[in-house]
C-alpha cells in the first residue's frame, strides 16, 4: 500500500539555499577571476562565508529529512575536515601558519579558500534542485515489516559473503607479508612483496563488517557482527589506515539511523571524541615504528602527547594540495581535458595479473617522468601532485594524497569545479530521498561501496572506481554462486519428490 504525502513544506528553505548558495558561487568566482589579494584577513572572510552556508545547508537537510544522518552529509563532513580544518584552526589562533597568510606565497592558499567556497556553493545549488519539488512515500507497517525482514537477511547473506571473500584475501596477505603489524605502513609499501592480497582485502573487509553489522537482527547474528566490527576496527585503525576504518564506520552510522534505529546523543558525541583523540593518537603511535617493539608505554606516550587540535590540522591538510595544484595549473602544465578520469575507468578494469601499485612501479614512473612531460599527465593525480611537490615521498611509495576539489579544477578548471559538485549535490540529495529498506540493491551499494567514495575528497576518483570495480565483480561471482547453489539444490528436491 503506497500513500503519497502531500507537497512538502520545505520549499521555501530550499529556495533560501538555492539564493544562498547562488551569491556565494557568484562571489567565489569575482574573486577567483580577479585574482587573490593575499592579505593577513582572508582566512576570517573565509570561515564567516563557509559558516553561514553550513548553517542555512544543515538547517534545509533537517527540515527535509527530519535527520543529520545522511550520505550528503558524511561526504560533506569529510570534504569540510579535510578542507577547512586547517582554515578554521588558524581564525580561532590554534595553529600558527604565519607563510598561509601573510607571504608571497599566501595568494594561493587564499585561492583555495575560494574555490571550496566555489565547490560548497555548487553543492548546495545541486542539493536545492535536487529538492525541489521532491516527495516521499508512506508505506503501511505491515508492507514495511516484511520489507525490513526480507531485506536485512538479503543484506546478510551478502555480507557473509563478502566476509569470507575477504579471509581468502587476508590470508593470501599473511602469506605474502607474514604479520603485517611488524611492519610500519611505510615499510609497507617499499616491501619486495606480493601486494594483491592486502589490497584487495582492504577494499572488501571494511563494507563486509559493516554489512554485518547493520543488519544483524538475531541474538547470534549480534554477537558475532558486533564483536567482529569492534575487533576490525581497532586492528585497521591501530595498521595506520584510518580512512578504512573510519569512513565506513560513519557510512555504519548513517545506515542505522536510515533503516529506523536511534544513536543516544551521549553515545554520538562520545563517539566523535573517541575518533579526535584516536586519529592523533595513531598518527603519533605509527611513527614510533612497527607493532613489534612497541608497548604499553608507547601508547600512554602517544595518549599523553596527543590533542584533538592536531587531528583536525592533519585532516585539513588537503587545502595544501589543492593550493598546489592550484600554482600549476594551468600556469606550469595544461589541464587534462578529462584524462585523469579516464584513467579511474581504464585502471577500475582488473588486468589479467590484478596488479596494485608498488614502489617498484611508482619508481619506474619516476625515472620515466624524469625525460617526458608526457608521462607526468599520465599518471593519477595523486601521484602526480607527490612527484612535483615531494620527490621524496614519491620514490619511497608514500604520498601527500588529493583532493576532490583539485581534481575536477585539474581537468576542467573553474567550470569543472562547479558542474562536478553541482551534479553531485543533486545525485547525493536523490541518493538520500530513497528509503533503503525497499532498496536492497542500493542498501548494499550504500554499505558495501559508498565508503570509497568518501575517501575521495582527500584522494582522486581513482580511488572509487577501482574499489567498486572489484566489489561489484567479486558480488556478481558470489550470488551466481548463491543462485546456482540453490539451482542444484531445488532440481535434487525435485527428483526425490518424483
């Protein structure tokens, strides 16, 4: 039984958005085009724009939704950290970036600023169109029940699947790397070893947990789900890959609010100072070296020298990318018309060999960019921003990472900005409006993939197209599996009938 509810009511805060949002994309780009001034205030003009557009953003998603747990929301919490954190430390005199702003290189690190207005802006236009006119439907508990019911043991099913997918892949891991915690993540990448298995394990295991996680509905089922998400989570969160713990972790979040279940605001806020403190408490542990000869002690140390203040000045370190893109492009290097996102589609087929990146490769690159500029516009952004910005890091299998916002500048300048984040906006709004229990196949994008996604704004898109790639493959080949399993079964039931 469907009823359709009348026209919503919350046109008007859209339309306040849309306005808003409009002047600020039309500000962004005067002082985009007429060129950063540098002066010692931009940061203070910076936060008070970002601020009331966050304040009228998150005030029109309420109204909608009657919730903050949203997709739109996780990703655009991820892109804010990542983007303004450091800006926002240095209004409120927590940090002290002098060279930001004031200097001659400061002009570009006030440019970036307006370009994450620019792509804010575009967002909330998308988001605006997206809701504009948008209904719901109402569904009876029966309908609702049966619903809930049928879809959570679908989501179940897959989630063991991809649970026990990704124990082929650890294993393979082990055996290549022998314990992966006696090693720092550094050590690592630069490992003469077979790297297929960890990566590929990294890309499955944390949209399995979840999978498990939330749609859990027997006594058992709990036990096991729960123990095993607490577990992961702190093994993957102590190796150094936060963002595979944490990004589905929130995605978890979202979902189980999204499939009718409540978060105490005690337990939410407790949660979100567990993660500061955890961020800087590991970045701090990791570096003392591999699991191996550290302790007790070691931890305490990185307790005690660990502040909040620090996780959010590194996870707003991606301005600085961005500010560096934004130097070379397109004064040093051309833009690349689209390439990088070809790359994340030609790269996102696995080869014959299922191939990840090493140093070795990344090596290879270097000596080949070292005679060819056309090898530089081959590589992934992220790559490509390291070898220019910290040779060091490149030819040691590290890197500085990217940004969402820079990758669509990279491509496409000022208008690639606006048109990827307005598109966007508008997909992320419909992507939340649809009730996921009625959904299973987008309850299982929503758990198993989306997480990838997320990572991307302090990554290039690369970083999603693979990951989706593989899963989607690897969950294809399980449920022919399930179906031709449950095949032969049926057509034995049927001849013992007979």
């Amino acid at each position: 039984m469907h009823i359709r509810l009348k026209k919503n009511q919350t046109s008007q805060g859209f339309f306040l958005l849309l306005f808003l949002s409009a002047i600020e994309l039309v500000v962004a780009m005067t002082q985009i085009i007429s060129g950063a001034s540098g002066g010692g205030n931009w940061t203070n003009i910076i936060f008070f724009v970002t601020f009331v557009w966050f304040v009228i953003y998150f005030w029109t998603s309420f109204l909608f939704h009657r919730t903050l747990y949203l997709f739109s929301n996780a990703y655009l919490i991820g892109l804010a950290l990542f983007h303004l954190g450091l800006i926002y430390l240095i209004v409120f005199d927590q940090v002290e970036v002098s060279s930001w702003v004031r200097g001659p290189r400061s002009w570009q690190y006030e440019m970036a600023g307006w370009y994450i207005v620019l792509a804010l802006s575009a967002f909330g236009i998308g988001q605006s169109l997206g809701g504009l006119g948008a209904g719901r439907k109402k569904r009876s508990a029966h309908v609702k029940e049966l619903n809930i019911l049928e879809v959570n043991r679908f989501i179940y099913a897959q989630g063991i699947g991809l649970f026990m997918i990704g124990l082929i892949f650890l294993f393979i891991a082990l055996k290549s790397y022998g314990n992966i915690l006696a090693y720092s993540r550094a050590e690592l990448f630069n490992l003469k070893a077979d790297s297929r298995g960890f990566g590929l394990f990294m890309m499955v295991m944390p949209g399995a947990i979840m999978l498990l996680t939330v749609s859990a509905r027997t006594r058992i089922q709990k036990i096991f789900s729960y123990s095993l998400a607490v577990v992961f989570f702190l093994l993957i969160l102590l190796s150094g890959y936060r963002s595979a713990a944490l990004m589905p972790a929130l995605v978890g979040v979202i979902i189980w609010v999204k499939t009718g279940r409540k978060i105490p605001v005690v337990i939410a806020i407790t949660a979100i100072i567990f993660v500061l403190v955890a961020i800087s408490v590991v970045s701090i542990f990791r570096q003392m070296g591999s699991y191996e000869k550290l302790g007790a002690e070691q931890l305490r140390s990185s307790y005690e020298s660990s502040r909040m203040i620090d996780s959010f000045a590194e996870m707003g370190a991606s301005v600085g990318v961005l500010s560096e893109v934004l130097r070379l492009i397109p004064k040093k290097e051309s833009y690349r018309y689209g390439y990088s996102y070809w790359i994340a589609i030609k790269e996102m087929i696995p080869n014959v060999s299922l191939s990840i990146d090493s140093s070795e490769s990344r090596k290879s690159k270097l000596a080949q960019a070292a005679f060819s500029k056309a090898k530089l516009k081959e590589m992934a952004p992220a790559d490509w921003i390291t070898y220019k910005v910290n040779r060091w890091k490149f030819d040691h299998g590290q890197g500085l990472g990217f940004s969402a916002i820079a990758e669509p500048y990279l491509n496409f300048g000022m208008i690639g900005v606006i048109f990827y984040f307005s598109i966007l906006g508008f997909i992320l709004f419909r992507f939340d409006n649809k009730e996921i229990n009625y959904h299973p196949y987008i309850y299982l994008f929503a758990g198993a993939i989306y997480w990838t996604f997320i990572r991307t704004v302090r990554n290039d898109f690369r970083n999603f197209m693979k990951p989706m790639a593989f899963l989607i493959i690897i969950l294809l080949i399980y449920n022919f599996f399930l179906w031709a399993i449950g095949k032969k079964f049926r057509f034995i039931a049927n001849n013992n009938k007979l």
